[in-house]
C-alpha cells in the first residue's frame, strides 16, 4: 500500500467531500485530468483574450490619430 502524508490525505478529503481517506484520493485523481484540460483551456483564452487586448489598443491609437488628424484640418 502506499504511504499518503496526513496532510495530503485531509487536502483531498476537503476537495472531494468524501470521508473515506481511500475514497477522496480516488476522486481526486480521477478529476485530475479534467482540471489540467480545463486549466490548459484557460490559459489558451487567456493569451487569445491578451492578443485580442493588443489588437484593440492599436485600433483605439489609429483612431486616437485619425481623430488628432481631423481636429488639425
């Protein structure tokens, strides 16, 4: 059997909801997977949302100097 530190079993009792200390490693496990998926999801919109930011601050700065432009005439 495998030696699971105390700390480690009642982390996973917390996330799991499950009482049983074998139960709740279980369940943790088994969501594993899924949440690095979702984290790896995340992050992907995160850097799509950062590069969306970016294009947007060069349009508001074209149109900030098309504005400037007018203003001039």
């Amino acid at each position: 059997m495998i030696q699971i530190p105390d700390h480690l079993l009642r982390d996973a009792r917390l996330y799991s909801g499950a009482q049983d200390d074998t139960d709740a490693v279980c369940r943790v496990l088994s969501d594993y997977g899924r949440l690095i998926g979702e984290v790896r999801q995340l992050r992907r919109r995160v850097a799509q949302l950062d590069e969306e930011g970016a294009m947007l601050d060069d349009r508001l700065a074209a149109l900030q100097d098309a504005c400037r432009s007018i203003l001039e005439l």
